[in-house]
C-alpha cells in the first residue's frame, strides 16, 4: 500500500561489505543526518563535486537549518553569494562538516553583513566547517561569518569547534 510505502515499512537497504546491516528505511533516515545537499538542485550537484558551482547556495543552506535541527556540510565547497542576507540561527541547530573540507564562502565583491548570527537563542553548534569570507568591509560586522548576539537574553551553549576563519574583516569572526 501507498502508506506503507510512505513509512520505510518493509523497505530495508543493505550497504555492500561485509559485515553491513540491513537497515529499514526509517532507520537508515534517523541515522543519517540531512545533508545541505538534500536541499540543493541536483542539477548543481555535479558542478559542486567538481568544485566548479558558481550557484548561490545560501537559500538551500538556510532552508535546511530552518527545518532541521542537525544538518551535515560535506567535503566540498559551498557558495554564499554576496549582499546576500544573513540568517538567524533557530536554537537548537547544528551545522557540522568534515572540516577543512567542508567550506561556507562569500563569493563576490558585495559586502557581505553576516552569514549566521544566533541571536538571542541556546543551544547552537557549528562545528568542523571552513568559513571564507570575501575580505569586503565598509564598518562593523561586515564579513563576518558567524556573529553571535545577546541582547538581554539568557544565552547559553553556542559552540563553535574545529572551524576555520580566511578572509573575514571587520570587527572579527565572533561578536559577544
């Protein structure tokens, strides 16, 4: 049946090798985390392997952390097209990659304010991601890549590990 279909049941998936499980289908979804990639146009995916997409991907990469709360960043690199607006980090995210590897960057000449700010909000994380921002500044806070901000609110557990900063300017990387 359509519904049964819908829920993974009786689907299983079996990775080649030894030793690899059989995993029903709404198993093998909670093991795997949502990927930017799941959110971004196919058509731009082999582009993006070949390290030669010029796509703005901040839109898919906002849209997967607005609907989800853990989101991988894989080993390629991933577009943030200049002037284009920041996002406001919902508590509770995180934003992992693989490191070095997995790499955020401003592309253009426009200055760019901020890519993420978690603003008022806990309980956030970016972790193992390579951010480049594109050296443009006209004051405070511009090219900055992530930028924290506690207005009067109760603030807590925004982690920041095993990230890497290029070409921010500004007033820094970080903002208390």
């Amino acid at each position: 049946s359509l519904s049964s279909l819908a829920s993974g049941a009786g689907i299983t998936l079996t990775r080649s090798g030894t030793g690899a499980v059989a995993l029903t289908l709404a198993d093998w979804f909670a093991l795997n985390p949502v990927s930017v990639m799941d959110f971004i146009p196919r058509s731009d995916h082999a582009a993006i392997i070949a390290g030669t997409s010029t796509m703005d991907h901040a839109p898919y990469i906002k849209a997967a952390l607005t609907a989800h709360s853990v989101v991988f960043v894989p080993g390629y690199t991933f577009n943030w097209a200049g002037g284009t607006t920041y996002f406001l980090v919902p508590a509770g995210r995180t934003l992992f990659g693989v490191g070095e590897k997995s790499v955020i960057q401003i592309t253009g000449s426009t200055i760019t304010e901020k890519m993420f700010i978690p603003q008022n909000v806990s309980n956030v994380t970016f972790s193992g991601i390579k951010f480049i921002g594109n050296s443009q500044s006209a004051g405070s806070g511009d090219s900055v890549c992530i930028m924290i901000q506690c207005t009067n609110a109760d603030v807590s557990n925004i982690e920041i590990s095993d990230c890497f900063f290029e070409n921010c300017k500004g007033d820094g990387w970080v903002w208390v």
